[in-house]
C-alpha cells in the first residue's frame, strides 16, 4: 500500500461519500445497538452526519463488564506468548485497513487525512507492537528471603479495565491503554467520546479478526454522564485509565472512593510552557518547533506548548519568526491532503476557543491570526492565533483552551522564566530552548512537568513515559511504567523448613 504522503488522494472526498459506517456499540464479540436511542454523529470536515451512534445504558456497561469479568481470567492464563500473538495479529490487520481507519479518523475529529495516514494510524499500529513485544519480557522477582523459604514477586493483571479516552487523538491514545492492559493479560470496557467513535469500534472488530476471545475487548458508546458515570461507580471494575479534563478527573476519583476503590490511572489537563533564552543557537528552528508545539492538531493536544516564554533580547524577532511559521498550520480542507490545520471538533467548540480570542484581544493584542473560517460547508476552522501583552496572571495564562490559541510572554532572567513556568495548576509538560547545556539540566530539573523537552517540543515516545504532576493526573501512559496502571505484585512465599 502507497501510504506516501504526497501520492495522489483526490479521492478522499469520494471514498468518505462510499464508507458504510457502523455505529453500533460492541459488546462480548458482537455488535450491539444499545438501549437507549441512538445519536446522530456529523462530521466537523463538512458538518454532514456520519452515522448513527449507539447511546448505551448503565444496563448495557453492566452487560459489558459481565462479558469483560467471564473472560478475563482465561485469557490472562493463555499466557504471555498467545497474547502476543493476538496483538501482532491485530497490528497487521490494521495495517491492512490502513486507509479505512485513517479515513474514519479524520472524518470523526477533522484531523487533516494527511495526519491520521502519518501520525496517528502509524503511531497506533507502533504502540499495538511495541506492547505485544514486551508482553512476554515482563519478569518477576526472587527477593532475598530467610534460609528454608522461596519467595516470588509476579506481576499479576489486575482484571477488568474500564478506560474513558478522549476525542483529539481517539485511536491513538485508546490504544495506548487497550495494548498494555490486553498485554499484562486484563479485559477491557472502554468508552470513547461520543464526538469519535468511530475509528475504536472499528478497532474492535479487527481484534476479533486477530483472535482476541469475545468479551476480552468492549467498546460502549454514548454520553460521559451515563456511560462514563456507570463504569467509574462500577463494583466489578478492577481498575480505570482516564485522558481527559481535569473536573472530570475529580469526579472519578470520587465515584472510586464511593465505590470499591478500583485502581486510578489519571491523565487530566496541561497547559504548557515553551522557554526560549536568548542563547538558543536556531531561533528560527525553535520558532518551527513553538508552531507546532501549540498549533498542531488544531491546538487539540493535552501537552500543548500554549504558553511561550521568550527572553526578552530575542523577543520581538520570534514573535516575526513565529508569525512565518505559523502560516504552515493555516486551516485548510482535511481530505484534500494538504499540510495545514484541518477542523476542530466540533462548531461548538470552536465558538468556545473563539470566545478565548475575544478575551485576549480586549485585555491584550493578537499579533496574528484570530480568524474563523468556512470551509466545506463547516465553521469550525480557526486560523492559528497568537495572543500578547496580558498579565501573567491572566487566565488566558492558567486556563486550558484546547485551540490553536498561543500567548507569547517575555522575560528577563532564568529565575523569572521558571517562575512563570511552575506558577499554573498544570505539570504536564514543557520545553526549553538554549545552547547551554548546564542551564538545560539545571532549568529541566527546576521544571514541575512529567516530560521537559530541550531543543524540541511535545517529546515522546513508545519507550518513554508520558504523564504529569500536580492536577494534571497521576499515572504513565506509554513506556514499561504503562504495565503498572493495570497490573499489582503479587507475593508467593514458599516455606520449606
């Protein structure tokens, strides 16, 4: 398969038109229309609907986590080499559905056909390898115990895993709680945001296609209030992975505590800084990279880079230079295969991101951008937005906006730049610019972020983890740390004499 960004994909418009999408939920190895009535889903590229969407019922999470809880046990005994195997198998098939789920995904989020077919199905189907690889290289212990005794430490699935994913990146970061928790031999309920369904239910089936046992792996569709409600108070869910907004984060962490106390794995808001000193070798290079850091996927990103700290002596060529390199994320059709921005979620939330835009102009400036956009019949574009001159302490400044949406802020000292960097609920990420690699360590060590990227933006990995400090939740995704969200050490102790 061609999967060549600049081939010819002049059909990508006609290919949406041809899709038969299927909305219904999946449950126990089958498809399931749910029971409440379905909801209609359209798409942010054109504003025209997709499908149908099955609306579950706090019946429908109960009949799922009942296939989840018969199913669980065997196949965590199947052992390490068959989940392997499973994985591996379901990594090729969604290699051979390439264009289907790239298709899917940006017709669902509005995320450029150009991205989903080079970031975000590439990175799926990378991470869905990487676990099945490491799901036979997860060792126990021996610790050292009295004369006479043997003591083993294994690593023990914890059991159901609930998971509630977010709409910006759907495929990507369901997978990176499916793969390590399918992995570590759990079962799994996940929900994914009614906005973007699709692609996950699609997912499903090819697990079953790859071998996964009925009911190992189910999808219920539907609201956060019903859906997400019923499985975080759930009894019989062991444990629950969460990206997404830190209110709701609270709201889980009290639904676990009124329930049975079913293990938390919390990945909430951010908002990140960018520090750029005046000693950077390439500012103009740094520049690209604070574009991207705050503008890519349509500023949709939990770690955006939405705060830019720059010193002061080479602040006013980096706005310039940010300005040029902003042009790159302009927004433009999705399936026209072109490189800028392509919608924002939803009509909705566009109007949300503009109100944020209206704020900052009153109380600020806008250095560039600001500009809402028909295109394809759909309002939700909007054009990469820097605003300027607001206090520090202004929410523009502390608040998630979750749109191409950057302020630019100058400072004087490293002091002063940490400063600014820490004082947010945040600590999910940040970046630092210098050619000093003393003050890097030094900066990077003062940063309160679960990931500091120097000399780049948004840094991550399969090998690494991913996750932050402060409000921004607890637990890893991503990396051998992920294994910890869904499995507990257990203790044989072996007494001989």
């Amino acid at each position: 398969m061609n999967r060549d960004p600049h081939h010819d994909t002049s059909d990508w418009h006609r290919r949406a038109a041809a899709l038969s999408i299927d909305g219904r939920a999946f449950i126990a190895g089958r498809r399931f229309a749910g029971s409440e009535a379905p909801r209609a889903i359209t798409s942010p590229v054109n504003g025209e609907m997709l499908a149908e969407l099955a609306s579950c019922s706090a019946d429908d999470v109960d009949t799922a986590v009942a296939a989840a809880r018969r199913t669980w046990m065997p196949w965590a005994r199947r052992g390490a080499l068959a989940r392997k195997a499973v994985l591996l198998a379901l990594a090729d098939l969604m290699e051979r559905d390439f264009d289907e789920l790239a298709l899917l995904e940006s017709l669902d989020s509005g995320k450029p056909i150009r991205q989903t077919r080079t970031v975000d199905v590439p990175g799926a189907i990378s991470t869905v390898r990487w676990y099945a690889e490491a799901a036979d290289k997860l060792h126990g212990e021996l610790p050292a115990v009295p004369p006479g005794a043997v003591a083993m430490v294994t690593k023990e699935p914890l059991g159901v895993v609930a998971a509630i994913v977010p709409w910006n990146f759907p495929l990507e970061i369901a997978v990176w709680k499916l793969a390590p928790a399918l992995a570590a031999g759990n079962a799994v309920v996940l929900k994914p945001a009614e906005q973007t369904s699709l692609s996950v239910l699609k997912l499903a089936e090819l697990a079953a296609e790859a071998g996964l046992p009925d009911g190992v792996l189910n999808i219920v569709t539907g609201s956060g209030r019903e859906v997400g409600a019923a499985l975080a108070r759930h009894m019989d869910v062991d444990a629950l992975a969460f990206t997404g907004s830190t209110a709701v984060s609270r709201t889980l962490l009290a639904a676990s505590g009124a329930s049975n106390l079913k293990r938390l794995g919390l990945e909430a808001g951010g908002k990140s800084s960018n520090l750029v000193f005046a000693d950077t070798g390439d500012l103009a290079a740094a520049a690209g990279k604070a574009a991207f850091g705050a503008f890519y996927n349509q500023g949709q990103v939990c770690s955006a880079n939405s705060r830019i700290l720059v010193q002061r002596p080479v602040y006013e060529e980096f706005a310039t230079l940010l300005q040029q390199a902003a042009e790159a994320f302009a927004p433009e059709d999705p399936l026209a295969d072109a490189a800028g921005n392509g919608a924002l979620i939803s009509s909705a939330h566009t109007d949300d991101v503009a109100a944020w835009i209206t704020r900052g102009r009153q109380d600020g400036e806008v250095l560039f951008g600001g500009g809402r956009k028909t295109i394809c019949g759909s309002d939700a574009y909007l054009e990469p937005t820097l605003l300027a001159g607001l206090a520090a302490e202004h929410d523009v400044h502390r608040d998630e906006i979750f749109g191409p949406v950057a302020v630019l802020h100058p400072f004087d000292t490293e002091t002063e730049a940490v400063a600014l960097a820490n004082a947010t609920d945040y600590g999910l990420a940040a970046s630092v610019w210098t050619s000093d690699l003393r003050r890097a360590h030094r900066v990077a060590g003062e940063l309160v972020a679960g990931t500091v990227s120097v000399n780049t933006v948004d840094a991550l990995g399969n090998t690494t983890p991913f996750g932050g400090f402060k409000q921004s939740g607890f637990g890893r995704d991503l990396s051998l740390h992920a294994f910890d969200n869904y499995t507990a050490p257990k203790t044989t102790w072996i007494q001989f004499g």
